[in-house]
C-alpha cells in the first residue's frame, strides 16, 4: 500500500521531471501548418497523394494558394472533403486578388471575384482570404496607395461575408521612398478591415524591428510566414533550421502581435526537393518551435 510518505516522495520525483523537460508543460498553441505553394510542383502533379504525404509528416493546417472557382482543379467540397480525409484543416488561402487591379479589370469584376472567394473560403471553413502579390507596376507610393483603398473596400466587403481580409507583405512594402514606405500605407487602412500574414523572411531581409513593429498595431499581425533564409545567399530560402533567421527570438513576441496561425513556407532553392524540405523542416519546427 502506498503511504503518504511514498506518494510526496513520488511526487517530487515527477515534479522535478517536469522541471527538466519543460516541454511538457509549455505546448505551443498553433497547430504546424504549411503554405502549399512551397509545394506547387507536386500539388498540380498529385494532389491527394501529395497531402497524405505532408499530413504524415505532421502538418495540420495548410493554406491553399489559387482559386477560380475550384481548388487544384477541385470543386470546393471535393477539396474540403480531401482534406478532412487527410485531417488537414484551412484557416486561410492565399487568392487571385491582386489579378483584379490590373489593367483591363473593373470594380465589377473584382467584387464578383471576391464574392466567388468568399463563397469558397466559407466551403474550406477558412478564417482568411489573403492579398498575395502585388505586380511590380504597382508599387509606387501612389499606387499602393490605390491598393490601400481597394483593401479597405473589399474587407469590408469580406468581413460582412464573415470573414477576414490579410494583406501578405513581400519586401518592396519596405523600401524607403524619402522617409515613405508602402507598408505604413497599408498600416492606415482599417484594422478591422484589414489584418496582416507578416513574412518573417522578407521583414527579416528589410531589417525590420519586429517588437517595434508589433508594438504599434498589436493584435493586427494573425498569421505568420515562416520561412527561413540561406546563410550564404539572402536571396535565397532555406529549410527551417538550417538557415539565418533566429526564430525562437521571435516567438516571445507572438503574444504581442495577435498571430493565430503560422505556416511554414520555402519558394526556392529546394535541396534535393521540395518534399524532402517541407518534411525536415516540420521535423525542425515541431521540436524546436512549436512542440
């Protein structure tokens, strides 16, 4: 029988377990999740086998990138249904926004564009539909500025449909244009319109102030990129944990700037492939960032 001497004397043992292995008790609140365009390759080539794969590899989210009524080439509930077989969810997809500013499109085309995206994000039960891209003869200060009310309007527009517009940064967002930057543009639409999906290698790549930067519009930063950078070529991406970016500097501030997903993500200088990095860098991530 034990005693209550045993059962202390048992109890400390554990309790100093635990001490050494903190893990056990600081488990990351996000799920891993993977943006599939670093994966585009296989994905048009075979997609449900290239979601079982990535779901063994312990992704849990992904966020799509494309949509034109179908999903890689999949009605919304046959790539919802895809999902759910391999237990994948997705909070949020990157869409073909940016296509609908460009020269030869209205106001018209882009409003029945996003009430198509809605219509599909809401199929996925997705949170997000994310700005990915803008075209390089966009990126004068007076156009973004364009693109900044575009943004407003169809957040709006998106969240009436209940639903939440991100605006993806690359690093043209924060170039210095005489003390100007586009992305301080975008920071002054509506925050209730507008949340922000921070690339960290690209702010990483700008030398942007993180904790500054978070430390002004907290909250507003829901969802993350992580993708890391090649200690040789900045140019180029890595797998996580093999490259520059001192990402367990950047979690504590988390909290702070509201993210409520993170997707890993790498769009180049795959090596050997583009599988073989997204399953070492889920390995990396699942022990290193989000046990």
């Amino acid at each position: 029988m034990t005693t209550r001497r045993d059962f202390l004397k048992q109890a400390g043992v554990f309790t100093s377990a635990l001490c050494l292995t903190p893990n056990l008790l600081a488990k990351s609140p996000y799920k891993l999740g993977l943006q599939l365009y670093t994966i585009r390759d296989a994905m048009a080539a075979d997609a449900p086998g290239t979601l079982k794969k990535i779901s063994s590899y312990g992704y849990q989210e992904v966020e799509i990138y494309g949509f034109d009524g179908k999903y890689y080439g999949m009605t919304p509930a046959d790539f919802k249904k895809l999902l759910s077989d391999n237990n994948l969810t997705s909070p949020s997809g990157h869409y073909n926004l940016d296509k609908f500013v460009l020269p030869g499109k209205t106001n018209d085309d882009l409003l029945r564009y996003v009430d198509l995206c809605i219509e599909g994000a809401h199929m996925l039960k997705q949170d997000y539909i994310v700005w990915p891209w803008l075209d390089p003869s966009l990126r004068s200060l007076e156009n973004i500025k364009m693109i900044a009310d575009t943004l407003d309007l169809i957040g709006e527009r998106i969240r009436k449909g209940g639903l939440q517009l991100a605006y993806h940064n690359h690093d043209f967002e924060f170039v210095d244009h005489d003390g100007k930057r586009g992305y301080d543009i975008i920071l002054a639409t509506n925050p209730d319109n507008v949340k922000l999906e921070l690339d960290l290698y690209w702010a990483s790549f700008m030398k942007q102030n993180l904790a500054q930067l978070f430390e002004r519009q907290p909250g507003r930063f829901v969802i993350w990129h992580l993708k890391d950078m090649d200690k040789t070529n900045p140019d180029l991406h890595t797998t996580m944990g093999d490259g520059s970016i001192d990402f367990k500097s950047i979690l504590p501030l988390a909290s702070k700037s509201g993210v409520k997903h993170m997707f890993v993500e790498q769009g180049n200088n795959y090596v050997p492939d583009a599988m073989q990095c997204v399953a070492r860098s889920a390995k990396y991530t699942k022990r290193e960032l989000l046990p």
